[in-house]
C-alpha cells in the first residue's frame, strides 16, 4: 500500500481532535464572557441598590439637618426673650434701689380711696414667681403667677404674669396652655408693653403646632400695629425665613 495512503487516516484524525479542541476552547471562552457579563450585571445591580440606600440616608439627614436648623433658631429667639427678661428685671431693681434712696414724703388727709396711677415697682409676691421661673422651676413659677394673678387681678403687672405664664408652659412643650396664655395677653391687656412680645411668641407656638396661616397672620399684625417694636423686627425675620 503506498505510504500516503496509510497517513490519510491519522491525518483525518489529527484533523478532528484539532477541530474538537477549537470547539472547546470557544466553549469555553464563551462560557467564561457569559459569566463575566453576569458577574457585571450583579455588580451593577448592587451599585444601583447601594445607590438607592445611600440616597435614603442622605435624604433622612436632609431632613434632620431642617429639624435641627429650625430648633436652633427657636432657641436664639428664646434666648433673645430671656435676655429681654433679665435686662427688664435689672430694670426693675435699679429702679426700686433709686426709690428705696429717695426720701418719702407723707402726704396728709390723703383720701382713703385714693389710689396711686402706678405701682412703684414689682410686689413681693410677683419677684417671687419670677424668680422660680428664672431658676427654671417652671410648674412652680406657673403656680405663683397664677396666684399672683388672683390675688391681684388689677396689677400693673397682671399682663406681664400671664405672659410669664405662657412662656412657662412654651418652654414644658404645653404649646396649647401656651397660645392660650399669650392669646389672653394680647385680648385682655391690649395696651401693655407686654402685648407685642405676647403676639411674638403666639406666632411661634402656632408655627410649632403647624398652624402656618395662622402663625403668619400674627406676624404681619404684629408688623402692621406695632411697626418700630423689636417683635416687628423678629416678626419681619421669620416671615423672611418662611
């Protein structure tokens, strides 16, 4: 037999096996790409998700960075108030020291019904309660105000009591107690010093019980009857902040 014709079948063999093994190995480079487009697939699917949750978070803190933003420019605002206080209370003392220093004169046959036009200073019973209040003891100083309150109804400084009242019951969070106390201010003593400092804090305990208009329409009455007070001022802030 000639010898090409003996090599033809190992060379028909040697075919086959090389075309069996490049069909393997396109399997197999196959089979690999398929699994690293899936392994992309569930990576992107995972950056998307984590996306997603770090999307959530962001916008939990958003809404924790307005929270805070809003307490603390309700604790300036407090604060302010508690400096206007003391600064009145200061007042109040130098004003007594001046006329504790000052020689009384005894008016005689006065009539016993006269009354003089305006108390010489705060009573005992009103330092009192203010004084608990300074010391934060707000459910005391409540209870104090209140009883100043019945033993004095016709005080000058009945409209201040109340007002200290309402700011009590603000700062304990009793945000009805407190519009109701600063509403009472404003309705009952409508020509005290007191009054537009008592619309103030209404706006503000209407705003924190998300009565929006309402707190607004205080706020520009506040602008519109008392124009030159430091209420106006903060009244024109928060509208301006809105």
């Amino acid at each position: 037999m000639p010898s090409g014709t003996r090599l033809l079948p190992y060379l028909c063999l040697s075919l086959f096996l090389s075309g069996c093994a490049a069909n393997d190995l396109m399997v197999k480079r196959q089979t690999e790409s398929e699994a690293k487009i899936e392994f992309l697939i569930q990576t992107s699917k995972k950056a998307e998700q984590r996306q997603n949750e770090l999307d959530g978070v962001l916008q939990v803190q958003d809404g924790r960075l307005q929270t805070v933003a809003g307490e603390i420019m309700q604790m300036k605002d407090e604060n302010r108030d508690l400096r206007a206080s003391r600064d009145e209370l200061a007042a109040r003392v130098a004003s007594l020291t001046r006329q504790s220093q000052t020689p009384k004169v005894e008016i005689v046959n006065q009539p016993s019904s006269a009354k003089a036009t305006r108390e010489p200073g705060p009573p005992a019973e009103y330092f009192k309660a203010f004084g608990q209040y300074s010391a934060n003891n707000f459910a005391a100083a409540i209870a104090s105000f209140e009883s100043f309150l019945a033993n004095n109804p016709q005080s000058d400084y009945a409209a201040n009591a109340v007002y200290w009242i309402g700011e009590c019951h603000y700062t304990l969070s009793d945000l009805p107690k407190a519009k109701e106390a600063f509403s009472r201010v404003a309705d009952s003593y409508p020509k005290s010093t007191k009054t537009p400092d008592a619309l103030l804090k209404l706006g503000y305990t209407l705003a924190a019980m998300k009565e929006k208009d309402q707190a607004t329409a205080i706020f520009e009455r506040i602008i519109t009857t008392y124009p030159s007070s430091p209420a106006a001022v903060k009244a024109r802030e928060r509208l301006n902040a809105n």
